[in-house]
C-alpha cells in the first residue's frame, strides 16, 4: 500500500478491515486462506484481499450485515465495519457452502 501513495489513514482502514475480516474467518469459518491482490481498473489501482473458508457458510446476509448483530458474542461490527472502511465490499455465502468476503481499496493513479 505504501508503493501506491496510500496515506496512513488508508493503509490504517485497510489493515483494520482485513484483520477483522482474517478473524472471523478463524472464528466462525473454521480456517481458510487469504489471497491478497494488487489490481488496476478504470484509471485507479488498488489492493483487493479476499478470504475464503468452507465453514457453515451465512443463513442471512442482510441480518449479518446490521451493526450489532452477532452470533458469537462480540460487538457485532466485523462485517459491517468492514464494509464502511473499504471501498468495495463483497460477501458470497450460503449455509453449508462456506464464505467469500473480498474488499479492496483504490487509489486514483
């Protein structure tokens, strides 16, 4: 991120969406992987990051996606939070077919 002029306040939304993203996919996942990217579209560049588990996968999106809700017993604000610090955000999942979230953040080159 430093290679593309991202500011600290960038690199430090980034950082935190990925770390919360990793830890849920140890926790509700079961384990799985991280594949971080750098990528140009459009005139920008950026750094996309997506992490993969085959656990149980989310029965519902929308509800997991609120500020608060959690099944675990934390803050609730994992996803969601995620979400406000990235520029893209994409959640695949389905009960029992596990979990993609890809997030990316871009830079105007």
């Amino acid at each position: 991120m430093v290679a593309l002029k991202f500011s600290l306040i960038e690199q430090t939304k980034m950082v935190t969406a990925a770390s919360e993203l990793a830890r849920n996919t140890l926790r509700y996942g079961g384990g799985g992987r991280a594949e971080l990217e750098l990528v140009e579209r459009g005139g920008k560049r950026g750094v996309k990051v997506s992490f993969i588990d085959e656990g149980p996968g989310i029965a519902d999106i929308d509800l997991a996606l609120t500020d608060g809700y959690t099944s675990g017993g934390g803050m609730g604000l994992g996803l969601s939070g995620a979400r406000r610090l990235a520029d893209d955000f994409i959640l695949d999942s389905a009960p029992g077919k596990g979990t993609t979230v890809t997030i990316a953040k871009w830079k105007l080159f």
